[in-house]
C-alpha cells in the first residue's frame, strides 16, 4: 500500500464507496429499476410527508456508526487495542454491521426468514457475551 496520506486515503476511503456506488447503479439498472429511483431519497419518490421512516433510518445509521466505529478501531489498531479487545471490536462491530444491513434492506422481513435471522443473532450474542464475558 503507498505510504502518500492522499493515496492511501483515496484507496481506503474513497474507492470502496466508489465501487459500491457503481456496483448499485449497475446491479439496479440490470434488474430494470430506474436510475432515478436508486438515487433520489425514498420519501420523494413515494411523495410523503418529512417523517416518515425517520426512526426506522435513525435506526440502521446508528448501527452502521456503531459498526464502523468499532471495524476501523480494530482494523486500524488504534490506541493500542490488541488480541481480545481486537476480537471483540471485530465480533461487535460484524453484528452491528448484520444488524444494519437486515434493518436497511428488510431482510427478516422480505427475503429470508425472521426465525433464521433471530436465531443467527441468538449465536451471535451469545458468541460475544460467552467470550467476551470478563
């Protein structure tokens, strides 16, 4: 990776949104969904009210805080966090990250079974609480 602070910062930070922005344009416009759609915000599209779906969002952009909060900890080494901080910072910030994308996309709701993802959270919480229990 270049040592240049705007490089890394380029290949880090920003090319990543780039592909995923991409990736999205692309993916919505091969199932026929117009471009429009995937860029404007949902409320104008469905022209409701200022409001409405505001806690569902605030919602899933506090899991994705909490996420990316604790992945870049981890995964920048930070402040010093090592082994089992390291672990926890890992394991919290992937189930935060499963939360988010489950209450962005609706996935218990729409694509695959609640009692599946319930009982994948179940695992997951016990995981943190059972290894990270001290």
């Amino acid at each position: 990776m270049p040592n240049r602070p705007v490089v890394r910062t380029v290949l880090v930070g920003l090319l990543p949104a780039l592909v995923v922005y991409v990736l999205a344009l692309a993916l919505s416009s091969a199932a026929g969904v117009n471009t429009q759609l995937v860029i404007r915000d949902l409320a104008q599209s469905c022209d409701t009210p200022l409001g409405v779906g505001f806690l569902s969002n605030l919602g899933y952009l506090l899991w994705i805080s909490a996420a990316a909060i604790a992945l870049f900890t981890a995964l920048a080494r930070v402040g010093g966090v090592r082994g089992r901080e390291r672990q926890l910072l890992l394991c919290g910030g992937g189930f935060s990250l499963l939360l988010c994308l489950d209450d962005m996309f609706l996935l218990h709701d729409r694509y695959i079974g609640s009692s599946f993802l319930y009982g994948l959270y179940a695992v997951f919480a016990l995981l943190i609480l059972f290894r990270f229990r001290q």
